[in-house]
C-alpha cells in the first residue's frame, strides 16, 4: 500500500470525493481515505504522479508520504497538530470583533445597551457598522469560503459549502435591507434594523471556528498513541568505528556496527548483545512490565531500555527495519485502511450535502408560499444548512479505529487493518494450535517417581549423566531440571543412542540406561505398580521415561510439554464472551483429550498433521467465523485461511504476513484481550453512529421549522453552535477508548451467534501463471491476497512452479484476479 497526504479536506463529503476520483484512475485496485489523518492510502500499479492529479483535479492537494525508517522526522512532522494553533489564533480575532457586533445588534438594538450617540441618532449608520463587522469576520474566517466554493465549482459541495451558504445568505439578505434602510427615516428604517442578520452571518462562522478548533484539538490526541511510539526511539547513537567511540544521529547507524548502551539509556536499533549482560525494559513494545535478562547472544530491540549494566552491540536492524519502525508503520496502515463498517456512512456522506442543500432551498421556499416574510423563511433555510453535519458522520469510524489500534500497540497487540480489528469481534470460534499456543512448546520435567532405596536426587543425577549427551527433545527437559537443581553431572563412557526406543553408556563400571518401556523390560522388569503409574501419566498427555543401573530398575521421569500458567483462564475468558474454543494437535487422541480438558477447550480435533490444520479451518468455517491463533511459523496456510489469523508470541518479528493480528507476547490472554478491544471499539462506533445518525435526522426537521406548531423553533445561531459540537462529541467519546481495560473480563457478555453454515456450491478452479514470486513469503503473500477475494474459496500457490490454483465458490472475471496479484507487485502472465 502506497500512502499519501491529502490536504485541503474538511469533512466526510471531501474524503468520500478524493476516494471516488482516485479510484477512476487506471491500475487502482484499492483506494481509502481518511479524514482524521488527512491521509489516503493506495493499492495498485498507478503511479503516484496519476494518483495526485486526480486529487487535484478534484479540488485538493496531495503529496506522497517517505519511508518510515528515512523519513522520520517527516512523519512526525505530518502528525504535528497546527491546525489547533491556527484555529485558536483565528477564533481570538473573530471574537474580538463579534463582541463588538453583538453589543450593537443584540445589546443596543434588542435590550437598550448605551452607544456613542451618533451612532444612536442613525439607524443606518449602525447596519453599515454591523456591515462592515461581519465582513471583517468574514475575511478572518474566508477558508470556509474558498472550500467553499472550490467544492461547489468541482461538482462536489462539502461542509464548508453548507457553512459559506449560511452565512452568505444571511449576509446578502442583510445587505439588501440596509440599501433599503437607506432611503427610509425614523421609525421605519429601527424596524428594518430588526430585519438585519449580520450577527446571525459572523456568528455561525465563529461558532463553527470554536466546533473546528475543539475537533481538531480531540483529533491530536487520537494520534497521540504513534507520537507516543516515535518519541520512544533515542535520536543519537554511540556507535564504535575505528576503535572510537562516536555519537552519532540514529539515521546513520549502520547494519553491523557495533553500538554501546550504557545504563538508563534507550537502545537505538535492533540489534543482538555482542559482550556484558543486563536486564532491559522492553514495555515500551510488549506492554509486559519486568525487565528481560540479556546477555552475549540475546536480541534487543529499539526503544527499549537498558536498566543496568553495560551493552555492546551489533546492529541487525536499522532505520524502517526495525521492530519500532514496523510497529508504527502497522498502526498507521491500520489508521489509513477503513472498516466495513464505514461503508454505511461513506454512501450517506457522498450525497449528503446536495441533499441538505436541497432541503434548505425547499424550507426557504415553503415558507414563502404558506405567507411568511422573506427574512423569517431565510433564517429557516439558513437554520438548515448550518446545522447539518457531514463531520460527525465521517469521524465516527476513524477515530475510534485510530484509538483502539492505538490502544492494542500500546499491549503488544498489532491490528495490520481497520477490517481486521472490527472482524476480531464477531469472531465465533477460535482454533487453538496446541504446541506453542496452549502449551509452552518446551518439555519440562513433571514428575520424578524413584523406586526401592533409590531417592529423587538420585534417579535424576543418573538420568543427567546419561542425557547430557543426547541431541533429543525431552533430553533438554532432563537436562534443565537437572541445572535447576545445580547437580553435579557425572561422567558416562560408550554412550549409545538406540534411535525410537532409548540410551545406553558406562557410569563408573556399570551399564546404565534409559528409554521407553519395551527398551527397559530388555534389560530389568518393570514393576507391575510403575507401569499402572506409567499409563496413568500417559494419560496425563506426560511422556514416561524409565531408568535403568545393570539389572536394577531405577525409577521414572515423566516429562511433557507444560501448560502456559495463563492458558485456563484465556480458554474461561474466551467461552465467558460466547466463543467457541477448539485446540488442534497431531498428538494421539488420549493426550489430546487429557491436555484439552484440563485447559477446559469445548473441543479436541487430536493427530492433525501441520499441512492438515489448513483443512480443519476449512471446516470449520462451515460453523461460523473462525480465529486460528497459532506461531506464525509452520500455521501460515491455517492463518490465511481462517476468517482471522492471530499470530502469537512474535516477540519482534511483527511482520508475519499470513497474520491479520500480530501479539508480540506469548500470552494467551491476548486473544481475549484483542476480541476484547475490538467489541469495544465497535461498540463505540455504533455509538458515534448512532450519534450522528440521530442529531442529523432530528437537528434538520427542528432547523426547517417542522415542529414550529408544537413551539419548538431553531435560530441559525443555535444551529451553528449545535453542529459545532456535534463533531467534537463524536471524537470525545472515541477518546474513551484510550481508558477502557483489556484485561478485566468482569464486563465480557456473551453474544448469541446464529450459527450458520456457508452455502455449499460447486467448486471451479482456475490456473493463473504468475511471474516475480521468489520464496514462501512470496507465496502466503499471493495466496492471503486471492483468498481475501469474495469469490475464492481457496488458493493453491507454488513459487517453484509459478502458479496459482484458484477454487470459486462463484464466478469471477478474470482481471479482478489478475488485478488483485499485479497489486501486489507481481506479473501475471495467463489466467485459464
């Protein structure tokens, strides 16, 4: 995705015109603007020259926005807030000057208040004061004016055209009664000074000032959360070069020089721990709050900070490589892309400014036809114009996005796209890859069962001697239990590995060894009781292993992979929001079942292979929206195939291209966390929705004078102010966001699903060669990319061969296929 700035926007209708006319141009597959940012992001082979000069062709300014890594400063630059400062400096003038004017049309005309008395003794010479006051405000505030206009001469009015309407109409009328005034004498020409609107046009241009200037100080803070990830990376670096020590800016540091962090400072680029060792802060990108140990050998990443010894280190990643970089540049996609769920409001925008200006030129002329004067029908009309509000309808969705996607960052939970953190909501059930996810994916010692004269220390200090020398998974458990237990290790000759079934060597004279049963019973007899204990632990999803001293049974250790401390209670939180919970794992059904319990799953699909999980989600989604929650790693086709793909403990691989949720922490209770968040911000949509929905379908009737008879009638003023507050509601109440909390489940409801399932329909498949794929990122790039299409059911795609087999569950042409891949900088040949 290509993105851009977009200047010269001022409400829904805008955005709705800039998205319109860039996605005429050819080569655009994708295209979504977003007002809070002032930013557009583009998919497709157009190039950038076409792309802004159809944003200007259609009114407004556009520039393409730099890399992430080299242009920082650019990009904090662009999320600077100067519009609050203008506003502010603009608002203080126009006050001055409306005070005046509303002594003299309110204070002096409506209620007596003292003024020079030259200007008592005219009442013309006070019109042409209020005249040349409200043009003074008018000149202030002339932006809304040329927006104005330019909307209207392009075929696409906007909020400033509603605005410029109202207080030009207001204004003109006011004029023509002035000239009027000036050929009448006393009592006739106070009574034209009743007729003037002049407060009424510089009022609403204020009023509107204040609305604009409070939106936009509320739309600073919903930025705050990428500021907030900018400011964390240092702005120098000591790096060594030549054998010196050199401070440098953070943009020159190289991949491969060696860079120094001393205690309290922030680490500058990813990097990996060349020499010493201490415990770093890494909060600032994982949420999780105790320091990690590091020493020769371990990771660092940017922005974290080094708490107590020295560090020497070699740059891995520098610039818009790095974990930080990657993180802000995934917020700031997921702010540039939009919701399904803007969509609604996106239609009513495009149209609704031609309406609304409609419906005040039919309320002014009603209002003539059924007798009322000229001035009484123009304050309706202007009532109309003034008080409808575009704004509030285009800010509803993208600054809760912007804030909730804000929000997760901040924890370590990455959403890549608006899409993916409204879709994480109405996810109905969850896979749960077993090794990694629910377990920790290391096997750990879980029992030590010595028999007869021999102790636990014992049976173990044997079992180290024998295993320190094998390669094999539970060896390493044996071995780490044993280091734990700082036991001495005891020198073995002749070791042996019999590959499947167990270990042999010489201790001290004697023939130890250790394997499974059938290995053991060859050399002693297994007691009856340890073998019933043995096929309980197996029970237990624990893999027993026996020992064994010349003819002497030693005892048995039992190792599994170990549960994670939090995976219970994510299961409990997940089933508490309605959801259903599935674990997939290739091993045999009874550990599976044993594991699946005792985590709490309401469902075990056991001796699922690695390619076959794919199939499963396949499945699965026959029931209703699936999440899979795996590593990332060998769950890529699961991930992509799911309606959701969750890859967790990322650590500072953020960018894992079959995820549509990346957790950075190997925590289980960030999938409920993340679904969570999501409820939250859709629910804040809704309400920001309803909102706006709500005070346009009421504030227009009321402005047009419908409830007139019922004594309810609407000064253009009022109305300026009501539509002025409307959008700075909106964004107020997704600013709550930024206080909801992720993990306190006492709130969770559950949501009744109607479970359905998908049509069923004859599949059809097509072939696609494709040229540029160059490894298996290339091909989950491709294969997420056809799959994200409506029409495809699956996508078979081979980089070696340079293929894509498509299944349709419906027809599709072929260039919407073709135009889809291309979009993603790959060639396709032929479709057939």
């Amino acid at each position: 995705m290509e993105q851009y700035s977009v200047t010269g926007m001022s409400c829904a209708a805008c955005s709705a015109r800039v998205e319109k006319s860039v996605k005429k141009v050819p080569g655009v597959s994708g295209c979504s603007v977003n007002l809070l940012t002032n930013s557009m992001g583009v998919e497709g082979t157009a190039k950038p020259e076409e792309i802004i000069a159809a944003v200007e062709a259609a009114g407004y300014g556009a520039s393409r926005k730099g890399s992430q890594g080299q242009n920082r400063a650019n990009q904090e630059d662009a999320l600077k807030d100067r519009q609050t400062p203008a506003l502010k400096r603009r608002l203080w003038v126009s006050l001055g000057f409306l005070i005046v004017l509303m002594y003299i049309s309110m204070g002096h005309i409506m209620w007596g208040w003292p003024v020079p008395e030259f200007l008592a003794q005219s009442p013309a010479s006070l019109a042409l004061l209020q005249c040349l006051l409200s043009i003074v405000i008018m000149v202030i505030n002339q932006k809304f004016f040329i927006s104005g206009v330019q909307g209207l001469l392009h075929g696409a009015p906007n909020m400033d055209t509603l605005v410029a309407l109202g207080s030009s109409a207001s204004f003109i009328y006011s004029t023509v009664v002035l000239f009027l005034m000036l050929g009448t004498e006393g009592e006739m020409a106070a009574h034209y000074l009743h007729e003037l609107y002049f407060e009424s046009a510089a009022m609403i241009l204020v009023l509107i000032t204040v609305g604009k200037m409070l939106e936009a100080k509320s739309k600073g803070k919903t930025t705050d959360a990428i500021k907030g990830l900018m400011n964390l990376a240092p702005k120098t670096a000591r790096v060594l070069r030549n054998g010196q020590e050199q401070e440098i800016p953070v943009e020159q540091v190289q991949k491969e020089d060696l860079f120094l962090v001393r205690p309290g400072e922030s680490i500058p680029v990813d990097g990996v721990v060349v020499d010493g060792h201490s415990a770093v802060n890494e909060s600032a990108l994982t949420g999780e709050s105790l320091p990690v140990d590091k020493e020769a050998g371990d990771p660092v990443s940017a922005a974290t900070i080094n708490q107590s010894g020295l560090l020497r280190c070699k740059a891995t990643r520098v610039g818009e490589d790095t974990t930080l970089a990657q993180i802000i540049q995934m917020v700031s996609d997921a702010a540039a892309t939009k919701a399904p769920i803007a969509k609604v409001a996106d239609k009513v925008s495009g149209i609704f400014v031609p309406v609304v200006i409609s419906i005040a030129l039919i309320t002014t002329v009603v209002w003539l036809i059924l007798g009322y004067g000229i001035g009484f029908a123009l304050a309706r009309g202007v009532s109309v114009l003034v008080i409808s509000c575009p704004c509030a309808l285009g800010l509803a969705t993208p600054v809760a996005i912007m804030v909730g996607s804000g929000s997760g960052a901040k924890n370590g939970i990455l959403f890549k796209t608006a899409q993916s953190l409204e879709e994480a909501g109405k996810v109905e059930i969850v896979a749960l890859d077993k090794t990694g996810t629910i377990t920790s994916g290391e096997p750990r010692v879980t029992d030590v069962l010595p028999t007869g004269d021999v102790d636990e220390s014992r049976l173990l200090s044997l079992a180290y001697a024998l295993e320190a020398n094998s390669e094999h998974p539970l060896a390493r458990a044996i071995l780490h239990r044993a280091e734990e237990e700082k036991l001495p290790r005891l020198q073995v000759e002749n070791f042996q590995a019999v590959p499947g079934n167990g270990l042999t060597a010489r201790l001290e004279g004697s023939s130890l060894a250790g394997g499974n049963a059938g290995f053991i019973e060859k050399i002693t007899r297994i007691p009856q009781q340890v073998r019933k204990q043995a096929e309980e632990l197996a029970q237990q999803g624990k893999t027993p292993l026996f020992f064994a001293l010349d003819q002497t049974f030693l005892g048995t250790i039992a190792v599994a992979d170990t549960m994670k401390e939090d995976s219970p209670q994510a299961v409990a939180e997940l089933q508490k929001m309605g959801i259903r919970v599935v674990m997939l794992t290739g091993d045999n059904p009874r550990t599976a079942q044993a594991i699946g319990k005792a985590v709490g799953v309401d469902e075990v699909i056991a001796g699922v292979l690695p390619q076959g999980k794919e199939s499963v989600i396949r499945d699965l989604r026959q029931k209703g929206k699936v999440a899979m929650v795996g590593d990332g790693i060998n769950d890529a086709p699961a991930l992509t195939r799911a309606d959701l793909g969750i890859a967790i403990g990322a650590g500072t691989d953020v960018a894992i291209d079959a995820a549509d949720v990346v957790l950075m922490k190997n925590r289980l209770t960030d999938v409920p966390a993340a679904i969570r968040l999501s409820r939250a911000t859709l629910r804040n949509i809704h309400e920001n929705l309803f909102w706006a929905f709500l005070y346009n379908t009421l504030g227009i009737p009321l402005a047009a004078g419908v409830l007139i008879p019922l004594g309810l009638t609407l000064n253009p003023m009022f109305g300026a102010a009501a539509m002025s507050l409307s959008s700075f509601c909106v964004v107020s109440n997704a600013l709550r966001l930024n206080l909801f909390r992720l993990y306190d489940g006492r709130r969770d409801k559950k949501i009744h699903h109607h479970t359905h399932k998908r049509k069923e329909v004859p599949a059809m498949t097509k072939t696609m060669k494709i040229e540029g794929m160059m490894c298996g990122h290339c091909e989950a790039r491709v294969k997420k990319t056809l799959e994200a299409l409506p029409e495809v059911e699956a996508a078979e795609v081979s980089h070696v061969e340079g293929t894509a087999v498509v299944t349709l569950n419906a027809p599709v042409a072929d260039e919407v296929l073709k135009n889809a891949v291309e979009a993603q900088d790959y060639k396709v040949l032929e479709v057939r």
